[in-house]
C-alpha cells in the first residue's frame, strides 16, 4: 500500500513538474516574441535561422524536418529570408544537384543580439537565485534534456 502512495505522489510531483514547464515554455515564447517585435523577423524565421546558427548549413529538407513544416512552407520561409538578405542558397560543392541554406552576417547578427536579450532576461530572473542553485537548475535542465533526447 506504500508504494502505491509513493506511486501516486510521484504522479502528482511529475504532473506538477510538467505542468510548471509548460508555464515556463509559454512564458519563454512571449518574451521571446516581445523581443522579436524589434526586429523585421518573423518568430518562425527566428527558429529558422537559430537552426542553422546551430547546426550549418542544410538543405530546405533538412530545416524542414527539424522545424516540422512542410517543405513548401520552408521553400516561403527561406525565400522571405533570403530576400531579407539573412541567409542564401548555395549548392553543394560535392553534389551540384543539392542546394543548402547558409546563414549569413545579418542573419548571424540578429540570432546573436535576440539571443543575447533573451539571456539577460532570464539572468534577472536568476537574481533571488543562489549561486548553487543556478548551478543545480542548469545541471538538471541538462540531464532532462539529454533524456528526452535519448527516447
């Protein structure tokens, strides 16, 4: 009878975690899209280029994948981008069939400057947090990570 309290106050914990993150993410995007309205950049364009700020260069494709579009709607997003002079395509040296997406410095600089907003956010946030407990929350943000990414 123990294990099945533990079971369940384990649920009630794991569904109180869950219910915090979700909070947490909302709130994220927001600001996230408050920052963006400074700049001529769509939040779906942010994710775009933070991809291949992230990852290099890749084909439509491949972003499309890793953004869960369809490829007809990458085709528009980067084609707004490139206009914008934020990214171009280039082919392939290795296969002329293949054209890749590459970021460039007004893309590069924008993914830089959002980020940098979004970081001094979060470290105000931080401010009634101690030393050890930023350590902690970063280390079990990695490790919650790293799980999701293993399943």
């Amino acid at each position: 009878m123990i294990k099945e309290n533990v079971s369940q106050e384990n649920l009630d914990v794991v569904a109180d975690i869950e219910k915090d993150l979700r909070y947490i993410s909302a709130i994220i995007k927001q600001k996230g899209r408050e920052i963006l309205s400074n700049y001529t950049i769509t939040p779906p364009q942010f994710v775009a280029l933070q991809w291949l700020f992230e990852d290099g260069d890749m084909t439509i494709g491949d972003l499309s994948n890793k953004m869960f579009l369809a490829c007809s709607t990458t085709t528009d997003l980067v084609d707004r981008m490139e206009k914008n002079e934020l990214v171009m395509r280039v082919k392939d040296p290795n296969d002329r069939r293949v054209v890749r997406i590459h970021l460039l410095d007004e893309g590069k600089r924008i993914i830089d400057e959002v980020i940098r907003k979004r970081q001094i956010y979060l470290n105000e946030l931080l401010q009634n947090f101690s030393s050890d407990e930023v350590l902690n929350l970063k280390d079990n943000l990695v490790k919650l990570h790293h799980e999701m990414k293993d399943k």
